[in-house]
C-alpha cells in the first residue's frame, strides 16, 4: 500500500499551497504526463511506441483541460485581486497543445516533430501557470476559524499557537473536512496536540485524514487516534494508515476505524500485534470497512476475536482478492457461534476464496443461502463446497445457487446425493451448469425426478454418458424407456438418441433430413449457435429463423464444402498471479449496467445537446453519471446489453470493447447524428466550439474542384481520385453518390451547392473522441491496462474445427454467436454479397466466424473480412492461429475467384469484436498505408459505412 510513499505524496501535494489549491495537483498531473511523453517519444516510429505515445497524449489531453478549468477559476479571482495575473497567450497555448494531441489521435499516427511540440507547448503551461501558486486572496484567520467550532479559551494552548502561525493551514483543514467538519476541530486538533503531533511537518497527515474519511469522520478521531494513543502507537506512520484506511473504505472509513476499539477491548491492540492489523488493513484495501465492521465485530461477538483467528482473516483477506466485500457481509449474516464452527469454515474458507477469485463474492453469496444444507450435512458440505470450487472455479456460485434449489425440492438428504453434483461437476465442466439446470431442477419442478439424487443417479448416468445434448425433452423419454424393463430397450434407446444425432448434424450440415419437434429443434439451435455470454433470448433465435429465408445460392457453389483446420490449444491466463485483476476502472460501468436492463425512451436529441452544454466545464463532472447511464440506455434500446459481470477475461473483454469500440464508434455517432438532423444550426456551432476547427470553406474547395479537376482533361477515374482525396483531408464523406453529382456539375456554383449539402451534415471525429474521453477516457485506460496482464498460453495439441461458408435457413441465426450488434439485419442477411464463414468444432457447436463482404475499387473485386470468433474459442485456441486459418482460407477463396486481394476494415467495429484479434491486426498492418475507396455500406441495422481497409499480402 505504500503508507510512507503516500504521505510524502500527500505532503508534496499539500504543500503547493495554491489558490485554487487544486491548481498544484494539475499543474502536478500535466507534468507527470510530459514526463511520459518524453520517455516515450524516442519509440515513436514504431508499432507499439505509435499506440504508446497516442495513450499518453489522451491522457495529456485530459490534464490540460483540467488545468484550463482552474485557470477560469483563478481568472474569477483575479476580478476582485489585481495582483493575480494569467498571461495573455495562455489559452492560445492550451488550444494549440490540445489541438496538435487530437490531430495525432484522430490520424492514429504521431511523429517526433508534432510530438516535441505538444511537450514543448505543455512545459510553457507549466511556466506560465507557476507563478499562480504564489498568489491567494485574504483569508480568515486561524483564530477566527476555531471560533466557529468551539470557544477558544477549550483548546489547548498548542491548537491556538498552531492556528496562530499557519491559518492558511487551518482554512485548508476545514476546507477538507467536508460535512463532519465540527468533530475534527472539537476532537482532531486537541487529540494531536496532547500527544505532540500538531506540527507543521505532520500537517499533511491531519488535512489527508479529514479528507479522507468522509462524513463518519467523527469515528476517526473520537475513537482511532485516541485509541492508537492509549496504546502508545499514535505515531505519524501508525496514523498515516488511519487516513489511507479512510481513503480506501471511503464514506465509512471512520465507521471502520471506529472498530479498532474491538481490538482494544480484546486486548489485541498492542505494539506486538500492530504489524499483523497493518497487514489486515492493507490485505482488506478498500473493503477494510467491511473487515473492520462485519468480520471483527462477529468474531469479537461470538468471543472468537483472538490472534490465532486474526491470522486466518489475513488469509481470507488475501485469497479473496476484490471479493472480500461480499464475503465479510457473509460473515456476518451467517456467522459462527463456536469455535468449531468457525473452524469448518476456517478450514476451506480461505481455498474456496482462492479458487473463485474473480466471482468469490458472488460465491459466498450463494453459500449464504445454503446455510440449512451446512448445518444438516455438517463437515461434509464443507467438503462437498469445496470440491465444487476446485471444479467450477468462477461458476461455482452458479452450481451453488442450483443446489439450493434441489435442496429446498428434498432432492439433497444424504452425502451420495452430494457425490452426484461432485461427479457431474468434475466429469462435464462447463456443461455442468446446464445439466443442473435445465435436467435435474427442472426434471425435479415437473415431477420427472421423483427421489433423491442418489436414487435417480443410475438412469442420469447412463443418460449423461449417451445423450447428444441435455435437455429435459431428451431426458423425459429417455427414463421411460430406461426403466420400461422392454425387450427391445437398447434399439429404442439408440433410436431415440440416434435422433439427437441426427439433428445436430442436420443443423451442421443445414438440411433437416426429416420434421422435428419444434422444441427440440430450437432447443438444440439455441444450444448450437449459442450466444458466448447468454445474453441474446432464444426468441431472437426463433424470429431470425422463421424471417430468413434459405439463400446459400448466394455462395459460389465451390466453397460449399466444409474445409477442416487444426487449432492449437490454449487460453488466457495471468502472467502473474499474484498480480490479480484489478476491477476499478470496470466499476463505474457495471453499476450502469446494473441498474438498467430493460428498454426505456430516451430523449437523444435532448440527451446530446445536454452533454455539448457541458463539455468541458465544472458541471460535467456532476452530471458524467447520468450521461453514462443514458448512452447506455441507448445501447439496451438498440436491443443489446452487456453480460453479469465477473473477473473473467471474456467478459472483462466485452465491457472493455463496449467503451473502447461501442462508443466512439456507434452510440456517440448515432446521438450527434440525431442532435445534427434536428438542429443543425446549433450543433454545428458547439461542434467548431469544441474542436476548434470550422466546417471547410466550400466556395474555395468548389473553385479548386471546378477550375483544377473537372475543367480539365484528366481522365474521369483521375478525376473521381482527385476528389475523393480533397475530401479526406477535409474529412467529407466520400460517398459515390456525391461523388458521381460533382463530376456532373457545369460550374462552380452547383459543385459549391452539393458541398454545403455535405459539409453540413458532417460531425467531426474530434469532438466524438472528447466526448468519449469524457464519459469514460481515463478508466478505458485502466481497462487497457489491466488486460495486459493476461497472456494467451499454448498447451498441447490441437483441435480439429470445420470452417463452413453457409447462409443456409438452418444457420440463420450463427451470427448471433458471433456476437455482433449486426446479427438482427435482415437487409445484410439478404445481401448477394454477404457471406458467413461459421466455425463449428468436433461436437457440432458453433464458435463464430466471420462475415465477408466484396467491394469493387477501380475496376476489381476485393474480399473484405469481419473476423468475429466466439469467446468460447478464444478460451481454448490461439488468437493467432485462428486469424491464420481465417486468411489462409480467405486467400484460397480470392484465388479461386480472381479477386485483387483481402482487406480488413481499419475501422475497429467492423474488422472484429474481439480485442485479441484486433491486437493481431494493429500489430501486423497498423504501420501500413490503408486503401481508400469509395463509401460502401457494410450493415443496416445499425449503420455501418467504411472505405478505409488494411490491404492483406
């Protein structure tokens, strides 16, 4: 934790001593990010230094404009004291520094010259706006602050000698005091002055502590420093990691300190015992409050508050990982009376909360609700929880939540009755969840399973080991024949699986031979094409299938065969486990999905225009929340939604793609385009505002096109080429359509005419990046961050997949596990031109793919890929391996048809969903020169247009 780093930080800090005194924790922030900057900029050139430096720049962006808004503080001062001065090219300096980082940004490519500039233009705001931390407006006095609180003559003699000779000091500590303010005068400042801590060198303890403690402030300092100074360990470090357990439990950090005083009641608050709670507090972090509250407070309850168990909290403290919050309100809820009780806990608590580190929280959740079941079987369930954990890891809450449900069906009354679940859970790992599900709760609820677990186990065995897939339809019919006792039991078994066969390879192949139920059909395409997180109902399954008709006359009939690859084994692990997942930059977002699940009118128009009213002022900071909650809105409107969060790398990835690529790419667009149609005046305005730049002058780009292209004799292929870069670099839409009305023009006034057309519906990329930056900027960084800690790692052997090209009726709904926003377009679907490549492994099941689309650019057909592969995939094969398989094959296709070539859209929520696969592509071509074409449509619904793609060798 770093307590002795963090004050140091924390006096530094402080020390600034600045009006407004925020300004010194920007101007600190700035430089920390020219510092970056510099180290970075020798990489500049490369790869990886390109996409380094850009990151470092975003955050550069983010800390001038934080610095900008200070200064209009400071320049509010500056009215009423004439003494404060801000230089007169200030703004000048910070529109430039940003505007060159944007540029970098929006063109995904920086260089040494533009990048010197941007830290040239930063360490000039620093010079500038140094001087500022010299100057203050009066202030009250010290004095005149403590007789707000108190009558002066009850403090200390060393509190009004203090607040005499430092009142800026003073005015500080009530201003960082926040609502608890009377308590830390009344008990803080005659606390510290009695055991001689109330000195100028430890004030940056004393103002970092009532900032941090929120409002049970009183807490800290009625019951944590007097009871460190009864025990004589009130000592600046000892107190320092009062402030850091304040800042990490945040609002109920006093509430947390104030349960120190259990330790002191048990007589466990000594010298001896100090670096053992240090270690809790910094194994707890900031569930510390929950420790503190719950944990100690049940042992010290149940009189088990002793040194032996203080120890075992570490563990559990340590194997919980950022679960710990879940598991100490557990404790509490379903606490122990006994030391044996305790004990059977204590003996696989600390395993179970390593092996389900990620969803431990959620783990001990669900093991609340089996309290019944453990006082039942007794010891033996705690084997049985943790026999679960060691198989199921991450899902175990899920095991355990349907356990409770056999449990309270009478389903679960001996040891052999858990032996069942142990070896469905050990034998059939991530099928487990469903077979629980959707064969045994189920089979229970309809009266299919009439005993016990134990007693049902030899049909569900024989059933487990034979069927095709696991459904309750199949399992019906199955125990019937199984215990019909009939001669012919065998054939009539085989028959009856023999039709579970046949219909997944049916679905395989896309032909139903012959009629099937209707629930088993769409029970076993749901099962099939499943979407990775479950996310997408099966009536989105069944609508798409009864919609879509049969179109595989659409794929050249050579590339109807299915072509067989191997894959090499593997999945995502962390390079380091004792460096876990951090989930902070992850938080904000998951509460937002948390909270909205269904549809829900939005207001867009409104909706963008209130978050350009605040961009890039105070308010916004006030209103990030709501604004994030509605854009999400608009994504669950749109029919989507992100998976139950957990610590898995798949879902990690999800809500990490939903920032870095939903966002910039989709939503944000959709809300401008809306506040552009509806008010075009106003947007546009606020859009120059913001981005500093001025919709292109089109009386001069009429005259260039008229005069210097089309008057000429060029050719008109050269023509249409000419133009079509006068519009990149103006950033104008180069649709064919405008295009082709351009060329046809007389004269200057109508080219001008459809260029004002144009340029007025044009919303400028450097305004969706600060918004974006905005709503989510610095915690997309983070998510970067923490996914680099994963590493894909290669096991032995390979797999055998098929890659099948189909748009057969039956695969309808493959692009549904895919998982893209484009699945429901109905208009792609019945596109020529659209083809899905579907990967299926050795069972039937499918594993995404990837769409393909043809465009034509002077005169040749090009194959574009979206390479989409299910996250299932990407937990057991290599990134790299399926992107190779994926262009080998797409070259044999190009070949065979005489196409020019393979492109990849270098718009990342085309050219794939999946951050692997997109770390693949930036790394092999980001450093390539794209192909530019005309605008073509890739989807409908929604509306993705591109015309810039990665040329594939």
């Amino acid at each position: 934790m770093g307590w002795l780093d963090s004050w140091r930080r924390a006096r530094a800090e402080q020390g600034l001593r600045a009006m407004p005194e925020r300004l010194g924790r920007e101007l600190q922030a700035l430089q920390d990010s020219l510092t970056l900057l510099e180290n970075d900029i020798r990489l500049v050139g490369t790869a990886d230094g390109d996409r380094v430096f850009l990151l470092q720049l975003e955050q550069f962006i983010l800390a001038s404009r934080n610095i900008d808004e200070h200064i209009r503080l400071i320049a509010h001062w500056s009215k009423q004291h004439p003494e404060i001065t801000i230089p007169d090219d200030f703004e000048n300096t910070l529109r430039n520094a940003r505007q060159l980082s944007l540029q970098a940004i929006e063109q995904k490519k920086a260089s040494k010259e533009s990048g010197q500039a941007i830290i040239d233009l930063g360490r000039k705001i620093i010079r500038d706006a140094e001087p500022l931390l010299q100057k203050k407006p009066d202030q009250e006095t010290g004095i005149e602050i403590l007789e707000k609180y108190q009558e002066i003559s009850k403090y200390p003699p060393e509190v009004i000698q203090f607040a005499t000779e430092h009142p800026y000091d003073i005015k500080l500590f009530e201003k960082n005091a926040d609502r608890q303010v009377r308590y830390l005068f009344e008990d803080c400042l005659p606390t510290l002055a009695r055991v001689g801590l109330l000195t100028r060198e430890n004030w940056a303890l004393v103002i970092e502590s009532g900032k941090n403690a929120g409002p049970n402030a009183d807490y800290l300092f009625n019951y944590g420093l007097p009871a460190l100074a009864r025990n004589g360990l009130l000592t600046r470090e000892n107190a320092l990691m009062l402030a850091e357990l304040g800042k990490n439990a945040g609002d109920y950090g006093g509430d947390a300190i104030a349960h120190l005083s259990r330790l002191e009641w048990n007589g466990l608050l000594t010298q001896e015992n100090w670096p053992l709670i240090v270690e809790l507090v910094e194994k707890a972090g900031k569930n510390a409050v929950f420790l503190f509250a719950f944990g100690l407070t049940m042992l010290d309850r149940n009189h088990l508050l002793n040194r032996k168990n203080l120890w075992w909290m570490v563990a559990l403290c340590n194997n919980a990982g950022k679960d710990q919050e879940t598991f100490f309100l557990y404790i509490a809820k379903y606490g122990w009376k006994t030391t044996d009780e305790l004990k059977r806990f204590g003996k696989n608590g600390a395993s179970i909360a390593r092996y389900t580190q990620g969803t431990a929280g959620n783990t001990c959740e669900a093991l609340g609700g089996l309290r019944s079941s453990r006082f039942y079987f007794g010891d033996a369930f705690s084997d049985f929880e943790l026999a679960i954990a060691k198989s199921q890891r991450v899902a175990s809450y899920l095991i355990f939540e349907r356990v409770k449900e056999l449990f309270d069906l009478h389903c679960l009354k001996t040891t052999e009755d858990l032996n069942v679940i142990i070896k469905v859970c050990n034998q059939y790992k991530p099928p487990a969840l469903t077979i629980m599900k959707e064969v045994l709760v189920a089979g229970k609820k309809q009266g299919i399973i009439r005993g016990t677990l134990s007693e049902e186990s030899d049909v569900l065995n024989a059933f487990l080991k034979e069927t095709p897939a696991y459904l309750l339809s199949l399992y019906i019919p199955f125990k019937k024949l199984w215990q019909g006792n009939l001669p012919d039991r065998d054939r009539q078994v085989t028959m009856l699986f023999k039709d579970g066969r046949e219909l997944l390879q049916d679905i395989k192949d896309g032909v139903l031979r012959r009629e099937y139920p209707q629930e088993l059909l769409f029970g076993v395409l749901y099962s099939i094409f499943a979407c990775n997180d479950m996310t997408v109902p099966k009536e989105n399954y069944i609508h798409a299938f009864n919609e879509r008709n049969d179109r595989q006359n659409d794929i050249p009939k050579a590339f109807w065969k299915p072509y067989k690859v191997n894959l090499s084994k593997g999945g995502y692990i962390l390079k380091d486990e004792n460096t876990p997942i951090q989930q902070e930059a992850w938080n904000t977002l998951v509460n937002v999905a948390g909270k909205i699940r269904e549809k829900k009118d939005v207001d867009i128009t409104q909706l963008g225009f209130s978050m350009l009213a605040l961009l890039g002022t105070d308010g916004w900071k006030s209103q990030r929340a709501h604004f994030l909650e509605q854009v999400y809105q608009v994504f669950v409107n749109s029919g989507q939604s992100l998976p139950e969060f957990r610590l898995d790398h798949s879902i990690l990835m999800s809500y990490k793609e939903f920032v870095g690529d939903r966002l910039p790419n989709d939503i944000l667009p959709k809300i401008f385009q809306e506040c552009l149609a509806q008010d075009s005046a106003r947007f546009i305005n606020l859009q120059e505002k913001f981005t500093g730049r001025k919709a292109p002058d089109t009386s001069q780009l009429a005259s260039f096109i008229n005069n210097k292209v089309l008057k000429t004799g060029m050719p008109e292929d050269k023509k249409k080429e000419v133009i079509m870069k006068v519009f990149s670099q103006n950033k104008i839409p180069p649709e064919e359509q405008t295009i082709q009305q351009i060329l046809k023009a007389a004269q200057t006034t109508e080219v001008k005419q459809i260029l004002d057309a144009l340029s007025g519906s044009i919303i400028d990329k450097a305004l969706i990046t600060k918004t974006h930056l905005a709503l989510y900027g610095a915690e997309y960084e983070g998510m970067r961050r923490e996914m680099g800690k994963y590493d894909f790692h290669d096991t032995e052997g390979e797999g055998k997949y098929t890659f099948l090209i189909s748009k057969r009726k039956m695969h309808s709904c493959a692009m549904f596990n895919m998982g893209v926003c484009v699945a429901p377009d109905d208009t792609m679907w019945n596109s020529p031109d659209m083809w899905q490549l579907i990967i299926f492994d050795e069972n039937g099941y499918a594993h995404g793919g990837t769409i393909m689309r043809t465009i034509m650019h002077n005169g040749s057909a090009y194959l574009v890929l979206s390479i989409q592969p299910a996250g299932s995939l990407l937990t057991q094969a290599s990134p790299e391996a399926i992107f190779d398989k994926t262009i080998q094959y797409a070259r044999i296709i190009t070949k065979k048809l005489g196409y020019r070539g393979i492109l990849i859209p270098t718009n990342t929520a085309i050219s794939s969903n999946r951050g692997s696969i997109q770390d693949i592509i930036t790394k092999r071509y980001g450093q390539t020169t794209p192909l530019t074409t005309e605008s073509y449509q890739f989807s409908n619904n929604p509306s993705y247009p591109y015309s810039s793609f990665y040329q594939i060798t």
